[in-house]
C-alpha cells in the first residue's frame, strides 16, 4: 500500500473547487475530513453550492457509493435507511432493505439536517459514530467514510446539540464576495477534468501513516493554549472531540510527509472549536494574533521617534547665530538690494553671496554635539534594522513552512506571511526616513573652538 501523493491530492484539491469560487476552505475541510473518516458541516444560506460539494467530493474515492437527501420534520427513516422488507416480516423480523440508501453510502449528503425528527437523528447517531447501523435484531457495520451535512444554520434545539457534535469540522459557507462576482457570471459550468479517484487501499495507507505521527510539543503547547482561552471564554471541548481533532491532524501530517504534528496545523481551531460561526472569527483572531504572532505591525513608537529626530535637524538646522546675526542679516538685505535689476549676472552674484551669508547665519555646532546626535540617531537606526530583519527573516521562515502545507487555504497562508512583510515594509520605510535625518546631523556647521556638552537625547512626543 501507499500514500497518495500531496501531488495527487492537490489535484483532487484543484478539481473540487473549480468553478467554486471562495470554497477553498470548504474544500479542504471536506477532502481532509473524509480522508479521516470525520464529517462535517456546511453551515450558510441556500445556492452556496454546499451540496455540489459534497457530490463532487464522492468522485475523489473509489467505489464510493454515494447517497443524498434533503431532510424535513416530516421526513421517515425509509427515506435514508430504506423500506421495511416485507419478507422479513414475513418471518417475524424487523429489517430494512438498506441497499442504495444512506448505509450503504461511502459520501453522503444530508441537507437542513436539523430539520430532522428524533426517530431520525437517533439512529444517525450510531451511524456517524460507530459506522454501524440497526437493522432489525443485529447491528451492520457500514462503508461510510464521511458525511457532508448542510444547515442554513446552527442547531435552535439544546436536544440536537448531541447530534451537532458529530460533525468534527463545521465550515461557515457565504455567498461570493464583490471581488469575484464578475467571475460568477462568467462561470460556464464545465464539468472539471476528474484525477483517478483515491483507492481503498491508498485510504488505507493514509490510516496506518497517520498512526505513526507523533504529536510533537509546539503542537502540545497550542493545544493547551488554546484550551485555556476557551476555558476564559467560558467553553471547553469533549475529551473525544479533542482525540478526534488529534486524529485528523496525523492525517494532514501524513498525508503532506510529516512525521510530527506542530503549531501550524492548529489553523483548523476555528473549524473544531467554533460552536458557531461568529465564533470562528475570534478563534481566527486568537490563532494569528496570539499564536502566530501574525499582526500587521505599524510601530507607533518607532514612528514617533523618527518623527523627533526629523523635528530636531529641522530645528538644529534653521538655528541661527546669536552674535552674528543682525550683522548678517544686514549684509544680505544690503546685498539684495544692490542686486535687484542687475540682470542675470547680477542675479547670479546675488545668490552667491546669499549662499555665504546665508551660512553664515547658521549657528555652528561643536564636535561633540554633532557625534553625539549621530551617535544617538544610528542607536535608533541599529533598532530599527534589527526590528525589520527580524521580521523578514519570521516571514521568510513562516512561508518557508507553509510551502508544503497541502491543507492549508491559500489564502490564509498569504494573509499571515503578508502580516509579517507589512511590518517589515514600515520598519524599512521608517529606515528610509531616519538615514538621510542621520547624514543631516553629520553634515551640521561645526566650530572646532566650541566645547560644550553633548546635548540631551531626542524627547519622544507623548502619544
């Protein structure tokens, strides 16, 4: 037996979501769960293509069968496990003729699966979780791999959240956004070219694979990060629930050539852990911004620092010599005057002599004073560098880590490398501000007679 290879797989990735504008996250969801043996539950409105999902998703495994209902509280059991047989009854035994009906399903599809009666949802229960089925005296085991449940929304009932729980990932579906909605329109509804569907005995080779991934401890250190953040919010997870979550995390280890499971796979947080999906948003939140680190920075503070210093060489450079300056100033006005409709030559010898007056109204600083500014502007340059390397070389190891992630959405893995690469781009625009503010205070008028102390630090605005 062998592993399908993330090359294989990315292609099944690839034809799921043609055509299904922003279901990456869905897609995912759904391949990775079946291939875990877990469910999973599309919540959203009607015409989000949740249920084309799930009837692509049974085409990814081989000899598959696949079975599809839309649940009201008005439907019977015959309708997902089939009729009673009338020949057992016969022969005084309950037993229903399952062929072609939900236990004899691979991929299955309930739609507004809350709306389903008790007599119903019971014996899904056993179904979803143990795989087997009660028919008539005696339990069948069944092929099923995943269920692909859909709801407008989550369960009303405190009674149906035994049922909810079944479904390990649960996957906020919207409408497409303003972004692609012309895309939408010009969808024209080609059927995608099908890889070679997954066989059982590759969906076998994944399952002794992920037996073998270990749990490593930044992975651990997550995990109990984030139980302690539910147990602030006021909620917790099953101790199944948590196995259950492991358990598909050896999946995704195995199936992208990882041994270990680590930090980065807890990406699924707000799928497992959301009760709901205004929940996913904040556990999203927690997962970049507490775990990941993963927060568009815009370093006020080094900002405002930059801002003082530019402040300052202003200030330094448009001080004026105290004792010279009415000589100065009388000299320049005498010179403009005399100047004034000489022509062009005479312009040109005027702002020559400006030039020189003009320096020598500026006030001339002593050596120390001018090492000491520059001294205390390459302080703050050497900070500013550090901070910026150190966030390029996060965002370079963090894209380096996500190359191989067959599982991870695109699109979340651009939006936490890119939160990096925005703070290392203001580090690098605030560099550009300081250097030539640093090469201002070098090149200030010096007087190698002055001694005078260094002047105070650069004072910082408060906020």
């Amino acid at each position: 037996m062998s592993l399908p290879t993330p090359e294989r797989l990315q292609a099944w990735l690839s034809a799921l979501e043609s055509g299904l504008l922003e279901r990456s996250l869905a897609v995912r969801a759904a391949l990775l769960a079946a291939l875990a043996g877990e469910h999973v539950l599309l919540l959203g409105p009607p015409g989000t293509a949740k249920s084309e999902l799930a009837r692509r998703l049974h085409r990814a495994f081989g000899g598959a069968r696949y079975f599809e209902r839309l649940l009201t509280r008005f439907s019977t059991p015959e309708e997902l496990f089939g009729p009673l047989s009338l020949k057992a009854l016969e022969d005084d035994r309950y037993e229903r003729l399952v062929d072609g009906f939900l236990p004899t399903a691979g991929v299955a599809f309930l739609d507004e699966v809350f709306k389903a009666n008790s007599a119903i949802l019971n014996a899904l229960l056993t179904l979803l979780n143990e795989r087997e089925f009660d028919n008539g005296s005696g339990r069948q085991r069944t092929p099923l791999l995943s269920v692909v449940a859909a709801s407008n929304e989550g369960p009303a009932d405190e009674a149906l959240r035994a049922f909810h729980d079944r479904f390990l990932l649960r996957v906020p579906v919207t409408p497409v956004g303003d972004d692609h909605f012309a895309a939408l329109l010009r969808l024209n509804g080609a059927e995608p070219l099908w890889p070679v569907p997954i066989s059982p005995d590759e969906r076998a080779a994944v399952s002794a694979a992920a037996t073998q991934v270990s749990l490593g401890d930044e992975a651990v250190q997550a995990l109990a990060a984030l139980r302690a953040w539910l147990a602030a919010q006021g909620r917790s997870l099953s101790d199944r629930r948590w196995r259950q979550w492991v358990g598909l995390l050896r999946v995704a280890a195995a199936t992208e050539g990882r041994s270990q499971i680590d930090g980065l796979d807890l990406w699924t947080a707000p799928l497992v852990a959301a009760d709901e999906p205004a929940q996913a948003a904040a556990l999203a939140q927690w997962f970049q911004a507490e775990w990941l680190q993963a927060v568009p920075q815009e370093a006020p503070w080094l900002t405002r620092a930059v801002e003082a210093f530019e402040r300052q060489l202003d200030l330094e450079m448009s001080a004026r010599q105290d004792a010279e300056a009415d000589d100065a100033a009388g000299k320049l006005a005498l010179a403009r005057q005399i100047g004034m409709g000489q022509g062009d030559d005479g312009d040109g010898m005027l702002r020559m002599v400006s030039q020189q007056l003009e320096a020598q109204l500026r006030r001339r600083y002593s050596p120390v004073h001018v090492a000491a500014r520059v001294a205390q502007a390459d302080e703050l340059l050497a900070q500013l560098q550090a901070q910026r390397a150190a966030a390029a070389a996060t965002a370079d190891a963090l894209a380096a880590r996500l190359r191989g992630r067959l599982w991870w959405p695109p699109a979340l893995a651009q939006q936490v490398v890119d939160a990096h690469r925005h703070t290392e781009a203001v580090l690098a625009a605030l560099v550009a501000r300081l250097t030539p503010v640093r090469d201002g205070f070098a090149t200030l008028p010096l007087d190698d007679t002055l001694n005078e102390p260094a002047p105070p630090p650069v004072q910082l605005e408060p906020a």
